[in-house]
C-alpha cells in the first residue's frame, strides 16, 4: 500500500492495544530490557550508558521495559524504574540492588538462601549490559501514576524460593496445541552467557554531551576509552560450574 492510501484505507491497520491493567499480583515470565539515559559513573559502576537521571531533580535510575513473553498477556509492556541514586537517601538505591538481586536469582535459578561459591559468582554482573535483555519471573503489581490514574509496575522478580516459580507454566513447544504445557519444577537449561556487546550509541547521547548536573548527584565523564565493558568474571562463563538458566527462559 502506498502512503497516500495508508492514510485513507484504514482495512489493515493492526487493532489497537489493550491498555486495560494487568490484574495486581499476576506471576508472568518477562523480558527486560533499559532504555539508556546516557549517564555514566565508572566510580558507582555506571557504564554503557544505561542510567538516566531525572529532569525534575538529582535521581538517577535505569528505565525499564517489561515485556510479557508467554501466556494470555504474552507481549503486554509494562514501565518501571530500578532506583540508582538520590539525594535523599539510600532506600532508593537500596531498594534497586535488591530488586537486581532478586531479578539475577529469578533469571539464573537461585535460591535466596544458596551462598555456595556458584550462586555467589552468579549474583555478579560486569554492568547493566548484562541486565538489558534478562528474561525472568515476575509478579505485576498496581500503583497510580503522577496524575492519579491506576498503572502497572513490576517491582518483585520471583525466586525459585517461590511456589509461583517452581510451577510457572512453560509455553508451548513448536506444534504443539495452543496452551501452557506444565512444568512442575526449575530444570536447569543452557549455560548462561553474558552479551558480548554494548547498545548502539545512536540511541543514546554520550554522557559528555549531557547538560551538567545540578547539585546533588555529580556525573563522571571519562574518555570514549575508558568506557568499555570489563570482561566477564571467570566463573560467568560457560563450562564447567557455570549457572543455569530456567526452561521457561528458552
């Protein structure tokens, strides 16, 4: 179809989304992924880009999107961020590294309680890199927005510590009839692998071309060179004593 026609035939325009909420507490495996703010700090562990930090004061976040990837809601988007930093206090960073850790045992089958050498390597990340594209299991919940309205968050990854996790319905292999095919327990999957790369940087602007910060948070410009990734830790690599992923991240 040509773009004039585009615009008066109207036949094979896809159906609008439904924005109706997602029920609070739904269990539902997601795919997330970081909308980069251009805001690095290599004293913080900040690189790639990945942070953003607020227009209306000093906060500084990751914007996450979640994708539902499987069952009746499969491909509805949820928005949440995962606090960094603030003025204020530690909560809202607390609060982030706990959610990351949470998120890191719900994408890599650990135990809250499982501090063996494995699980201890396991929790670790070489930067947000390794965050954008994480697949995992979480519950969604409701809050209102800034104008009063309902929304949804996703801010709990669940564990396999969860009864939720151990009887997350897998989708359906290739084939087979439309559904759920039950799976009663975590099995273990293909060796994790970190991506190897960084996102592209038309996407994002070079935190040197970032408008300084006000007072509060101060930004740490490094040189092009000095941003890139670190290598991943020896133990995060594939091979012997490497973590899993869950078969429903497959």
């Amino acid at each position: 179809m040509n773009n004039t026609a585009a615009w008066q035939d109207f036949n094979d325009a896809e159906a609008q989304n439904n924005f109706t909420l997602l029920p609070k507490g739904l269990i539902v495996p997601v795919r997330m992924t970081i909308k980069p703010g251009g805001i690095d700090d290599l004293s913080r562990g900040w690189t790639g880009g990945y942070a953003t930090r607020a227009k209306e004061s000093d906060s500084v976040y990751l914007n996450c999107e979640f994708v539902i990837t499987a069952g009746e809601h499969a491909k509805r988007k949820v928005w949440s961020l995962i606090g960094l930093y603030s003025s204020k206090g530690s909560e809202w960073s607390n609060m982030g590294r706990s959610f990351i850790r949470a998120i890191l045992n719900s994408a890599r089958g650990l135990s809250e309680k499982d501090t063996s050498p494995r699980a201890v390597e396991a929790r670790r990340i070489r930067g947000f890199i390794d965050l954008d594209g994480i697949e995992f299991v979480a519950r969604i919940d409701v809050e209102k927005d800034s104008n009063g309205d309902p929304k949804n968050v996703i801010k709990f990854a669940v564990t396999p510590d969860h009864k939720e996790y151990q009887g997350l319905q897998a989708p359906a292999a290739p084939g087979a009839s439309a559904g759920f095919q039950h799976t009663s327990a975590f099995q273990p999957a293909a060796a994790f692998q970190p991506p190897a790369t960084a996102p592209a940087a038309n996407n994002w602007r070079h935190p040197q071309q970032q408008a300084a910060p006000g007072q509060g948070y101060q930004q740490n410009v490094v040189p092009a060179q000095s941003q890139q990734q670190t290598t991943p830790a020896q133990g995060q690599q594939n091979g012997a004593g490497a973590f899993a992923r869950p078969a429903w991240a497959q």
